[in-house]
C-alpha cells in the first residue's frame, strides 16, 4: 500500500489577522507587518519611528476616553477609582445573606419605597432635626431594626412578598440600606455650632431639642447612628389639602355672591369675633391692675389667670382661675436666743457634774426685726421640661 500524500502546510495568515495564543509570527509575517508599517508612514508623510508615536499617542487617547464614560455612567469600582476597559467588577448580587453590601446611590426601587412606607408607619419616635435649612425628621437606626425584626414586618411582608426577606444581621442591614441606596434616608451626624469659635465648648447635657445636622459620607447603619429622612410618603392627602384651601379661598373670593342669609350669618359671627378679642385684652389689662393693687394690699399680691401667658395649652391657660404670686424661698436663720439657752442648759449640766462647762465664744449683734404676712401658700406655675434622649 502506497502511503497517502503528506498534506500542504498551511497557509500563513493574511496581514492583519490575530495569531493564535501562544503562537509566533513567520518572518515572512513580519516582513509584511513592515512594509505595511512603512508604506503607512508615507502615506501620512511620517518616518516610520513617527507614525508608532503617532499610533500609540492615539491609543492612549482612546483608553482616557473611555474611562471618563465609565466614570459619568457610574462605572467606579469601590475605591473610587476609575477602572479599565474591561469594564466595572461584579459586585456581589442583592439579596445574599452573610455579608453587608457597599452602598451604591441610584434611582429608588419598589422594593424600597415599600419598606419606607411601612418604616414610616412605625412608631420610630422620630425627632425634628434642621438640615440644609429645613426641618426633617430624624429617627435612630436601632429603632428602625427593630421594627424590621418585628412580628409587624412578617405580617406586612406576607401581603407584599416583595418586601426582603430578614433572617440574619447581614440580611438585616442589607434591607435597611435600601433606603439610602435610594436616597429615601440618609444618615447625618450633628453639627457643632460652635465649630471654629474662639472659646471652648461647652460641656452640657444633651437634652431634646432641634438639632442641626449634616450628611455623613459613609452611609453605615449601626445601631446608635441616625438617619433623616427624605422620602415624605404619599403625596395624595397633600394634594387633597391644597385642593380644599384653593376651593375655600375662591369661596371667600365670591363673597359678594353668596346669598343673603349667609353673608348676614358671617357678618355676626365677625362681630362676635372681634367682642371675643376685645373682651380677651381687657381681661390682660384688668389682671394687671388687680396684681398691682393687692401686692401692696395683701402681699404677695393675687393674679387672675396665672398661667395666661405660660407655655401650655389652650385649655390650661385658664386653669387655674386664681392663683397667689410665686415668691422665693424664705432663707432658715438660726435665732441667737436659741444659742443662749443651749450654752446655759449646757452650764447648768456641767455644774450639777461637777465637770468644768465647755468653752463657749459669744458675739454680740443686733438683731433686726423682720415683719412679715401671714404666710400664704404660693401657687407654682406648671414648666415644660425637656428630657434627655431615651435610648
């Protein structure tokens, strides 16, 4: 048997044409890679060491190129940095439990607008804070866990499957950090208003109260960390409400056209208004004068409605009716009769012993003679303290 023909070897790649992995150019390849090197740098007018700067020059400003429409479309890898072509890394998927995710703002989600409606509806004992000029409200991380990890969340997640399931730390955390991910809560830290000052800052007790705050940069979410919020809920009862001020400010716009009986009904009642509002005046007025007459007639003197102008409702303004003006404290003196007679009984004792009495100093003084009232019984006005923050 004849053995079968050896097969051409095969034919070397075109120009142009990507080598293998691992495999070398022919020297007839190379050959061809410079003239076509040589004939393309006269083309352009360029020596041949020209046209590879001129090459690698437009290389590089491809690569920069594409890093700054990584860099705008949100293409930064963890560190911040700008990443290569390849493109931005995997992070890990949402949802894995055992491990907290980085928090990556973006466009709010379904799954994280239900979860701040049903935070929302919590009892977070919220807090008004002053950020950027507005009032917030602010809430405590580990109120917010809580509630996550309360029977109340596994009855609202089995009407709304949608909301994250919750079966360990990382998965708890992993949930709360879709608020900030969507830019529904942010966590801020307080700011010292006496930053910068020359003097030292005062020591005192933290007690409730405005606080002006600031956005932090690393939105963590440990237990004794606060978050404001940014998400308001639902805007349909708001609408509702400024739907109802236009309808009762056009009402009033056609008070000319309202028919007779009405108009007359608000005309009577405007005059009852204002015999109200004269009457409340001459009731302050009045008040004033009866204190000034009985503080010389019967000190310390009586006021009608003491707690008129106090900081408390509207109904305890006028509770008490009458009330004896507050006074301080009398100062306890010690009567120097009463140190005579403790030295005399203390000689007398002494004597009957057969001990020599103690030695005693005296000084000699004149007493003053105070003439007080009858002593009334003061009535102490009610006074709104604020607490320390319950933790």
């Amino acid at each position: 048997m004849e053995n079968p023909p050896n097969p051409p070897p095969p034919n070397p790649p075109p120009m142009g044409m990507p080598m293998g992995p691992g495999q070398m150019p022919s020297p007839q390849q190379i050959a061809a890679m410079q003239q076509q090197l040589a004939a393309e740098a006269q083309k352009h007018g360029m020596t041949v060491p020209q046209f590879v700067e001129h090459i690698k020059a437009q290389r590089i400003a491809q690569l920069q190129q594409l890093q700054r429409q990584q860099q705008q479309q949100g293409g930064q890898g963890p560190q911040g940095g700008p990443q290569g072509p390849q493109g931005p890394r995997p992070g890990p998927p949402p949802g894995v439990q055992g491990q907290p995710q980085p928090i990556r703002p973006g466009p709010p989600n379904p799954v994280a607008v239900a979860l701040a409606n049903f935070l929302r509806s919590q009892p977070l004992k919220p807090r008004t804070c002053i950020i950027n000029g507005e009032r917030k409200d602010m809430f405590k991380v580990k109120r917010a866990l809580r509630a996550l990890e309360s029977p109340a969340y596994a009855k609202a997640r089995a009407k709304n499957p949608a909301l994250p399931e919750i079966g360990d730390r990382a998965s708890l955390e992993n949930a709360f950090k879709l608020l900030p991910l969507s830019m529904l809560a942010l966590r801020v830290s307080k700011i010292d208003l006496h930053a910068g000052h020359d003097h030292a800052p005062k020591k005192a007790k933290r007690v409730k109260g405005l606080w002006t705050v600031k956005i932090e940069q690393q939105q963590d979410a440990a237990d004794d960390m606060y978050y404001v919020w940014l998400y308001e809920g639902s805007q349909i009862m708001r609408k509702v409400y400024g739907a109802l001020a236009l309808v009762l400010i056009f009402t009033v716009v056609l008070y000319p056209l309202w028919p007779l009986v009405l108009r007359q009904g608000v005309y009577y009642l405007s005059w009852g208004f204002l015999m109200l509002l004269g009457l409340f005046f001459l009731m302050a007025i009045f008040r004033v004068i009866l204190f000034c007459i009985t503080y010389f007639v019967v000190p310390p003197g009586l006021w009608l409605y003491p707690n008129l102008w106090e900081d408390v409702s509207f109904m305890d303004s006028f509770r008490p009716v009458w009330a004896w003006h507050e006074t301080g404290k009398p100062k306890k003196k010690k009567k120097a009769s009463s140190k005579s007679v403790n030295a005399e009984s203390a000689a007398q004792l002494a004597g009957q012993t057969g001990h020599p009495p103690p030695a005693t100093a005296t000084t000699t003084a004149t007493t003053t003679q105070v003439q007080t009232a009858p002593q009334q019984r003061a009535y102490v006005a009610p006074r709104v303290e604020e607490l320390a923050d319950d933790e």
